[in-house]
C-alpha cells in the first residue's frame, strides 16, 4: 500500500512524502513494516523531525455522542534534524509495533465501524504538518476470537463496538479510550438483562475481560469467586439501559487455548453476573476470577480461531460501513506515547 501526501502548509515547494506499507492488517501486539519515502521540493527544507501516528476516533463516554477530532494513542519518532535538498530522493524504513491494546477493527471479515489510521508528521522551519490518516485494519488475537466464539455459540448477538474515552477502574488499562462492544442477550438470558456490553484488554502476558450486564427489574452487587467485595468499578462508557449494572472482570492467558472449554468458561461468567445480587444495591459491583496470565508465545502463531465467528455474532447490519478518514485531522495529542526510532 502507499499513500502520498503533499504537505502544503509547509508552503509552496516544500517537501512529497509516500509511505509505504508492507503489509496488512494487523493484530495487536503486531508489527507494521514499511518505508516513508521523501521528495524534495523546489526548495531545500530543513526537516526537524519526522513521526508516525496512530489515530483513533473516539465517542465521547457518555451518551454515545462522537466528538469531532479523534485520539494519537501511540507514536513513532522515525528520525531527527537532516537536510532534503531540492529534488533529493530519501528512504526511511520503520517498523510500527502496534500496541497491545489497540482495538480492533474486523471482525470475520466484517467490519465493525471502528475508525483506526497511520499518519506521517513532518516538522520543518518551525511548522508541523500531518497527512491524512491511512485505514489500519486489526483483527483479533487468537485469545479475542476464543472469548468472541464463545459468546457466539450462546447466542449473543453484536450490536456495536465503540470506542470510549475514559477508564475501567480496577483493570490494567493503559490507553485514555477503551473499545466496547454491545450485545444482545442469548435466548437462555432474555429475561436476565437487556443488553450485555464486553471490554477485552490485551497485553503480552494475557487479557482482561470485563463484563458489563444491565439487569432486568433488579440490582447486582458485587463480589468475587473467592467472596471479597469490590468497590463500584464501573465503565465510564454509555450506561446500559434497563437500571443498574454489574460488572465481571476475568483474566485469561494467551497460552493453551485449544485446551479450554471456552463456551462453558465463558457462559459461567455470565452466570456469576446474574447471580450475585442483591436486591436495592445502588451501585455496580466488580467480579474478579483470575487465571494465572502466561507468556505470548502461542498468541501469534496457535491457539483456537473459532470458526463462523461474524454467522455467530449475529447480523451486523446497521454497523455501517467505515466512514471516510478526513474526520481525523485535528487530532488531540493528549495521552499519546512516544517512541524512538534511529
């Protein structure tokens, strides 16, 4: 893939960069490589700085609003001060590690409305100039298919899958976003809660699942396999309707996937939601089960792809498709990381 990008408001003359990409898509914890290739213009430019971007989209937290710009959640300083002299061609090769908690943007093929891009940033004489985003297309780790498929097989359908500002308390979130993604009940659950809404935040040791479910009629509370209560750790995200909330928070391993009854493991953490409850608790509780995390190694090449996935979820009509990039230029740098690259 390669996309050029004039960028015009280093003036008249200045400076054609393409960058291209190796390959894609991605999962997270991947890598992207590529080259971001340099033409100089009619001038001489004396480039301060060149980076890479990832760029997000992200809703507002409550009430589901989107906001107008969009979330630098990593970035990779590619070189520091050089010369491009008039007309000179110049090669910059790179290799994007992209972090472990990106969301993801497909789903069996499908895509799920999740608006992710890569953008160059080129400084020179003391202005900054950001090309457009270009798609960036993750899929799921072996360990977020297991969890998806087997929410599948129950019969939970998908709805959506937003990304919110704000944090999870009580979990290992690094990013000031999170992905949600909103299900329908399975048929043995419809009387149980309107709507279930499912957080999964990876790292090279293993993932976090956090489980929200409103209740129909009724409250939860919250306390964990081992019968300790948790302060209200809730999402900040959109609040599920139908009245009070609880929350589930379960820790897997990337390792021995095929190993595990995922449906029977996951279908018995819905079932600690529903009931541990207690009647008149204002607030949302938090149900930890952990599992020892092990190491990444079987992420990228094993481990159980559930089959039929996009068929299991349900119809993704209403999704829509991934709406055009060029919403994202005014991006907030708040809360990025940064990274060097000689």
């Amino acid at each position: 893939m390669v996309f050029k990008r004039v960028l015009g408001s280093l003036g008249v003359g200045g400076p054609v960069v393409d960058t291209v990409l190796d390959r894609e898509p991605v999962r997270p914890g991947g890598v992207v490589r590529g080259q971001v290739r340099l033409r100089g213009g009619g001038r001489a430019s004396d480039i301060e700085h060149l980076a890479l971007e990832l760029v997000a989209r992200v809703g507002a937290g409550h009430g589901g609003e989107e906001r107008a710009g969009g979330v630098v959640f990593y970035r990779l300083r590619l070189s520091g001060g050089f010369r491009l002299d008039t007309r000179e061609h110049r090669e910059i090769p790179f290799t994007l590690h992209i972090p472990w908690e990106t969301p993801l943007t497909e789903l069996s093929g499908q895509p799920l409305g999740v608006v992710l891009g890569i953008r160059i940033e080129l400084a020179s004489a003391g202005a900054k100039d950001h090309g457009d985003p270009e798609q960036l297309i993750v899929r799921p780790l072996p360990v977020q298919e297991a969890v998806l498929g087997a929410l599948g097989q129950l019969g939970f359908g998908l709805v959506a899958a937003d990304l919110r500002l704000g944090r999870i308390a009580g979990t290992g979130q690094r990013f000031p976003f999170h992905q949600e993604i909103e299900l329908t009940p399975a048929p043995r659950y419809i009387h149980d809660m309107n709507e279930l809404a499912l957080t999964l935040l990876t790292g090279p040791d293993g993932m976090e699942v956090v489980l929200e479910a409103d209740k129909r009629g009724g409250s939860f509370s919250g306390a964990s396999s081992s019968g300790r209560s948790f302060p209200g750790s809730s999402s900040p995200g959109k609040r599920l309707p139908g009245g009070p909330a609880a929350l589930g928070r379960h820790t897997v391993s990337h390792e021995g996937l095929e190993h595990r009854d995922w449906t029977a493991e996951v279908d018995s953490w819905i079932q600690a939601l529903i009931e541990a409850r207690t009647p008149h608790t204002p607030r949302a509780g938090a149900i930890t089960s952990g599992i020892t995390a092990g190491t990444a190694a079987g992420a990228a090449g094993g481990g159980m792809v559930a089959a039929g996935l996009g068929d299991a979820l349900g119809n993704l009509e209403g999704l829509g498709d991934l709406d055009g990039l060029g919403g994202l230029k005014d991006l907030r740098d708040s809360g990025h990381e940064e990274a060097d690259q000689g």
